[in-house]
C-alpha cells in the first residue's frame, strides 16, 4: 500500500510540474481553449510538407482557429557524406543554406485552398538572406508580387546555435546592416518582424548577444519586433532570462515575446516555481505575449503542441490567459484585414 501511495504522490508531483496527462501525442485532450497558433512553419528544412488538408484538421483537433504561417528560409543539403537524407537541420553534419523559393511555395499553395481555409491564416514572408543588403528590396518584391497577401515578415534567422554554424556566410545578427533595412521596410509597410535570435550561445550562460536584439529595437521604434521563443534555442541556458525579459519589455514598447518551441517544456514546465515564476511574468506584460507551436511541415504531433500550454493558462488571470491564448494574436494582426484576394 506505501509503494502505491508513493507512486500516486509522484504521479501528481509529475502532472503539477509539466502538465502530463498519460495521454500520448495522438490522443484528445477535451479543447479547453481557443489559442491563436503564432508560429507555424509550412514547410520543413527540405522545403516538404503534410499540407493544408491536413494542418487544417489537426488545428480542429486543438481547437486553433487560426494561424501565423510561413515557409523555412533555409534548406538542410543532402551531400554524397550523408548516411541519411536529413530532413532537419540537426539530423546530419551537412551544411544549410538560405531560400528564397519557400515563399512562393507558400503562397502557391495556400493561394489554391477554398476561402474557408484560406481566412485560417496570416502568412509571412521569410525566404531572405540576412546577410544580404538585397534582403528588404528583396522582400519587397515579393510583396509586391503578392499585393495585399502577406501579413508579416518572418521567421527571419538570426543567431540559432547548431544551424548557424551548418549554414554558409557569416554568422548573422539581429542588427545586421540587411535586417535594419528589413526592420525600416516593416514599418513603411505596418508589418510586424519575427525572428529568431538566441540570447546567448550554447555554451555561455550570460546574454551575450542580447544586445544585438537591443539595438534593433531602439534603431527602429516604429517596428514591432517579436521575439521568437523569447531569445530561447536547444541547450541555451540563462539563468537570468526572466529578468532580462522584464528589462527590455520595460524599455523596448515595441517588442513582443513568442512563447513556442523547446521555451516551455526547457524553461516555463521544468518545476512548479517555474510555472508561478512565468506566470507572475505574464500577469505583468499580459498585452505583450503570443503562443505558438513551431511546427514544422508535419502536423501528427500538432494537438499536443497546444495543449501543452494548458497547465500555464490555468495559472492565470482569465483575462491574462484569453490575451495570451488570441487576444494579443487578434491585435497584432488586426493592423492587416485577414485575407485579400489577389487581382485578377
């Protein structure tokens, strides 16, 4: 009796601390809460995918009625070396690349679903080198390619541990002379900017490229400037992330948090303190937060993807948690009309 005691208190210990529920991935959790999908990449890092059909049937099953989507802007090559084909960018040691063809797969693609779909989504546009001066005239182009179609600009990459030492060039940095053009463009078009720019290495613990992000924000006020996974990669670890958060939130009015990817399971799920921890952080910038997935091209493990979150927006506030789950998302994106159709 003592053992089965003991196996039911760490069975409860386990659920408080990372929302388990021995459900496994393709099981139904009952939907709970209408979340916006802030993250969703359509294509993986050899540009396949699972489709709309598909996509669009899992977000039913997760209650999402919709969606930020866009392509991968870079390619994970497969080289004659590769045991495997990779298809992300950590399966193998090759090298990747940026794409610039990701958004037109995209948009030739979602452009093709009925309107009922096509409403679901506010794409972005991400295909762009970050170390090319061309990359906002680039853009640029594209929008005007597709007038009225694009929402947003990203996901843009900038420091990303393990993939930025895979691809060819420089490293790239959040206030990179191209993406400042990027940033200035934003703004004349009201589009807001994701990206993805880790805090710090995988190796140092400080915020060392923190300041990158900073200057970009206050170089260009008028751009609003998600940060992806809240500065967060795989094996990123800062100890004072939550308090640096609360600094540059404090100062930068046009900066917004991503909460999606490794960020919960590494950072808000590992303990209950950490739960509350994130959750007093949420209360105090309750406008400023928007949760998403990081799915990439395939869609089986998606419900669990958003459900996960659950055990978070319990914590909070009613209102806290209806901002965070598709009041800010409905915000952001209310500066553009859901979905325009292209001229004939």
């Amino acid at each position: 009796m003592k053992i089965i005691i003991r196996q039911m208190a760490l069975l409860f210990l386990l659920v408080l601390s990372t929302g388990y529920t021995g459900l496994h991935a393709d099981q139904q959790q009952p939907i709970r809460y209408s979340i916006m999908d802030s993250h969703v990449h359509y294509l993986d890092f050899v540009q396949q995918t699972d489709g709309f059909e598909r996509l669009v049937a899992a977000m039913d099953r997760a209650g999402v009625p919709q969606a930020i989507i866009f392509g991968m802007p870079m390619v994970k090559m497969w080289t004659p070396a590769d045991p495997i084909r990779p298809t992300y960018y950590l399966d193998t040691d090759s090298r990747a690349y940026y794409y610039s063809g990701t958004d037109f797969i995209l948009a030739n693609e979602l452009l093709k679903q009925p309107p009922q779909i096509r409403q679901r989504f506010f794409p972005f546009v991400c295909g762009i080198n970050p170390l090319d001066l061309n990359a906002a005239d680039q853009i640029e182009t594209v929008l005007k390619l597709y007038p009225g179609f694009w929402k947003g600009i990203g996901e843009l990459m900038s420091r990303h541990d393990d993939l930025t030492a895979f691809t060819y060039g420089e490293p790239p940095a959040a206030d990179h002379p191209a993406l400042m053009r990027v940033y200035r463009l934003a703004a004349r078009y009201n589009l807001p900017v994701l990206i993805h720019h880790n805090i710090s290495s995988a190796w140092k613990r400080a915020p060392i490229y923190l300041a990158e992000l900073e200057n970009a924000l206050k170089q260009n006020p008028d751009t609003t400037i998600i940060w992806a996974h809240a500065g967060i990669s795989r094996r990123v670890d800062v100890p004072t992330l939550l308090p640096e958060l609360r600094r540059v939130l404090s100062i930068y009015s046009n900066l917004m948090i991503d909460i999606s990817w490794v960020v919960y399971p590494d950072y808000i799920a590992r303990s209950p303190a950490s739960m509350r921890k994130w959750a007093a952080f949420a209360e105090e910038y309750s406008d400023r937060i928007l949760i998403g997935t990081d799915k990439v091209g395939h869609w089986d493990t998606y419900p669990a993807e958003i459900t996960k979150y659950y055990p978070f927006l319990d914590l909070l506030a009613k209102s806290t948690a209806q901002k965070l789950a598709s009041g800010n998302f409905l915000k952001l994106m209310q500066r553009q009309p859901a979905f325009h159709e292209l001229p004939n």
